[in-house]
C-alpha cells in the first residue's frame, strides 16, 4: 500500500517536470528570432547609374526639412479680406436692391445711396440693363461738390476726416489731398441723413413662414386707422420721393392697432432696423400687408392671427425718427400704395 502512494506521487511529480519542460520548451521558441528585430525602417536606397546606394545624413535632414517646408502656405486666400475698388453690376430680370445687396455682402441703405440717380427716390424703380455702382464697403459713396472740403463733409457724415484720407480705396495724396468737384469717395461707415425708409415686404409665404405661418385670418379688404389720432406728425406719403408711408401723430406709449384682420409676419425689435425702429408687418392674405414702424414696444408675436383693430404695439420713437410717431404704410403685392387712398 505504502508503495503504491510513493509510485503514485512519483508519477505525478515526473508528469509535472514533464509540463513543465514543455512549456520552457514552447517559450523557447517563441522568443526565438525567427527574423531581424524590428527596427525603424532604413531609409530608401537612391538608384545611382545601377548602384544602390544610401542618402548621407544631410541629405536626409535636407529632405526632411522640404518635407516641413511643404506643409507651409506662403500665401493666403482670405474670403473676408477687404476689397477696396468700385464695382458695377447690370440689373437682370427678377433682381430686386435686397436681392442685389445681399450678393455683394453690403447693406441695401449702401446700395441705395451709392445710386441715388438710378432709384430716383423709390427702391423698387429697379428696371432690367440699369447700371449699378456697388460700393466695396458699407458707407456712403459721396459725390464731391463744389466748396467741400475734408472737414465739411467729415462733419456732415458725423465722422473724422482721417476715415476719407485713409480709405486705400481714394488714393488721396496724404500730404496734399485734393478732390475734383464732382469725383466720387467712399465714406466707410457713414449714414445719409435723408436715408429713405425701406424694409423688404415679408408675406405668410415668404420663406419658412409659408409652413409656419399657414392659414389665419384673412383681411376684410378695407383698412380702420392704427391709431387714435388721424393727422400727420411728419412726412406724408411721397414726399421728398422717399417716404412710403405717413407718419400719424401719436405720442410715445400710444395704442397702435391692426388696420384689417390678418397674420403678423414681422415683430422685430431694432435699433435701427432699416430706419424702422421697432416694426411690425401684418399679411392680410388678400395681396395687402399693412407696416407699422417706430414703436416703442410690440405686443404680438410672428405668425400670430390678429383682427382688426387688435392693440398690437405702441407708438415710439425708434429708427430713422426724430420724434414719437407710427409710420405707417400699405403695400399691395409687395409694392407702396398711398394710405389716404385706403383709410376712411
């Protein structure tokens, strides 16, 4: 019996060596260098008149830097650099002074101002072959006249003389800068005073609002007064060839209502705004969209349906103004109509 265990733990202890000398065996082999260790790849011999050869070490360092060197652009190409030249543009059929501004990335008032002549007054006067000036940046585009000088026209624009004499654009002669009565410089960042009022006429089917703004109520086909009072405080419609609408007298935090029933398809609060201020526009569905500017606070919101007579801001002061008012104004397939022809 006592023989039996020893030859049994014998025999377990052999098998056990045996395992073991079988798995040094195996990690043998496998760490074995069946093939040259991995080393960085050596460098591509260059073909010589059929001899093999290797690059020196300044070759290689020389190669190396060409290959930085490649990855470096000494020259940029900068969509938003500044352009100083004038440009002109031939009017095509559909083409509209919003469409066109937006093209050449300046604001519409720039646009306008710059061509005063071709517009005569009215923004929509744009006709297929007219000629347009298209300023490189937003300012204004001045014609010399006779007796201005640096300061008088610096001064009429609100800004420092410095901003004609360094425009690139004048080649104005910093040391003796003269300007011929009638040639033209640009102005970057100045405003006409009698800028014209003009924002583009948004419908319930303009854009995304044909989908948001579907449906609503749909106008009367006659217009109330949008204010308590019904005499002018300003311009009247067409005066000076700019204005498109009347300016109502009303003071500032005056009820300003709907004209007819209709769909709010513009409630923007702005400073500026074109001119407008604060504005509201009102699609009646029916070809007419009624605009309410200047005001001092807006109570509705884009899309909403609103009825006639319906308190939707109130008079202010805001924009192109130089005292509390509403500008009002009436449009008919996106082109200005005379209120008085519509009002009661």
């Amino acid at each position: 019996m006592k023989f039996s265990r020893l030859f049994s733990v014998l025999s377990w202890i052999v098998t056990g060596l045996v395992v073991a000398a079988l798995l040094g065996f195996t990690f043998w082999k496998t760490r074995s260098p069946q093939t040259a260790p991995t080393q960085p790849p050596a460098p591509t011999a260059i073909a010589t008149e059929g001899v093999s050869t290797l690059p020196s070490l300044a070759g290689l360092q020389a190669s190396t830097m060409l290959g930085i060197t490649r990855l470096v652009s000494l020259t940029t190409n900068d969509p938003g650099q500044v352009h100083y030249n004038l440009e002109e543009y031939t009017v095509q059929r559909g083409d509209s002074l919003f469409g066109i501004a937006k093209d050449f990335n300046i604001k519409p008032e720039t646009l306008y101002w710059a061509n005063a002549d071709v517009f005569a007054g009215d923004p929509d006067s744009l006709k297929p072959d007219d000629v347009l000036r298209i300023p490189p940046v937003d300012g204004v585009y001045y014609k010399w006249q006779n007796g201005d000088t640096m300061d008088t026209v610096a001064a009429h624009f609100k800004l420092d003389p410095e901003v004609i004499l360094n425009w690139p654009g004048n080649n104005l002669d910093l040391t003796d800068p003269q300007i011929a009565v009638g040639a033209y410089v640009m102005i970057p960042g100045a405003k006409e005073t009698d800028q014209p009022l003009f924002i583009t006429t948004v419908t319930r089917y303009s854009g995304a609002l044909a989908q948001a703004c579907g449906g609503g109520y749909i106008g009367r086909g006659y217009f109330n007064w949008p204010a308590p009072a019904h005499s002018l405080s300003g311009y009247d419609y067409g005066e000076g060839g700019t204005h498109r609408g009347i300016d109502i007298s009303a003071k500032e935090g005056t009820p300003i209502y709907a004209a007819d029933n209709g769909v709010v398809t513009m409630a923007s609060f702005g400073a500026w705004n074109y001119g407008y201020g604060n504005v509201i526009q009102i699609d009646h569905g029916n070809g007419f969209v009624t605009l309410y500017a200047h005001l001092s606070d807006i109570y509705v919101g884009q899309c909403q349906s609103v009825l006639a007579g319906a308190n939707i801001g109130a008079a202010g002061n805001t924009g192109n103004s130089s005292g509390a008012h509403l500008h009002f104004e009436i449009r008919f397939n996106g082109t200005a109509q005379n209120p008085w022809l519509y009002l009661p």
